[in-house]
C-alpha cells in the first residue's frame, strides 16, 4: 500500500480505522461523549487536536501520531534542518535521537517509489537524506525476490 505521507488528512485515516475495526459508532460516541454527527464531523477534519488524536489512538488501538513520525522522517530529517549557530550551543532538556527508526511502512513507500519509477535512487539520497548504504540494503533485504531488477535500475 502506498501511503502518502507527505499530505495528511488524519480524519479521512481514522474513518478507515473504524471501518476497519468494526467498532460500533454508539461506543465511539461514549468514549468521545459526543453524538454522531460530530464524530462524523471528525472524519473530515485535515487535522484534529493533539488531546482528540490521543483518545482516537487510544479507542482504535492505532498509533495516529507515527503518521506524523513517518512525516517527519521523510520530508523533514534531521540532518536537512538548517539550525542557526545560536541553537547548537545550548542543550535541550527534550530528549535527543540519535537516529532516524525507519518503519516498514516508510521502507515500503520509498522502494515502491523506486520500483515504479516515480524516483531514482539518487532522488531518495536526496530529497529523503536517507544514506545510501542503508537504501542499497533494504533493496538487497527487501526487495530480494519482489522484481529486484526493475529496482536495480
């Protein structure tokens, strides 16, 4: 499945959760204390408050935030962010990451970009900063026996 992670609409997302787990849109309407047609209001908002997200995540058991993540880690690596001089001398209390977790969702959509052909190798390096050692072994680990030649490329 090919998700973009690039342009989110969380309420369409959660829409599919629900479909997909069934849940019954009275219990729903409990949880939230709410009726249904603002839960259906909900399902069309491109964005939801942090507290809303959190109870969705809760009631579906769906992390809805690793959206998000995935954004951040395609569109916005670390290494891409131009900080001013000012910002690396002082320490932060926020916990730092000393690296970038790629999820296999993120995996899938990076060499399903590649194997269609909507980017070259070379364009992944760059727009995502992913480094090239790491991109040459998920095609060797992932894509061994899934059409590696189109992908070798």
């Amino acid at each position: 499945m090919n998700r973009d992670f690039k342009n989110i609409y969380i309420g369409s997302l959660i829409k599919q959760r629900v479909l997909e787990t069934g849940i019954e849109t009275s219990r729903i309407c409990n949880f939230f204390k709410c009726d249904s047609e603002e839960i259906e209001e909900m399902f069309l908002q491109e964005q939801l408050p942090t507290g809303t997200l959190l109870k969705w995540s809760k009631v579906l058991e769906y992390d809805f935030f690793r959206v998000y993540s995935q954004h951040l880690i395609l569109y916005a690596p670390p290494g891409s962010i131009n900080y001013n001089s000012s910002l690396k001398e002082k320490e932060s209390q926020l916990p730092q990451f000393r690296k970038n977790i790629y999820t296999k969702e993120v995996i899938d959509f990076i060499l399903e970009s590649l194997e269609s052909r909507e980017k070259t190798k070379q364009q992944i390096i760059d727009e995502y900063k992913i480094p090239k050692t790491t991109l040459y072994n998920w095609i060797k680990k992932y894509a061994a026996g899934n059409n590696t030649q189109t992908l070798e490329k």
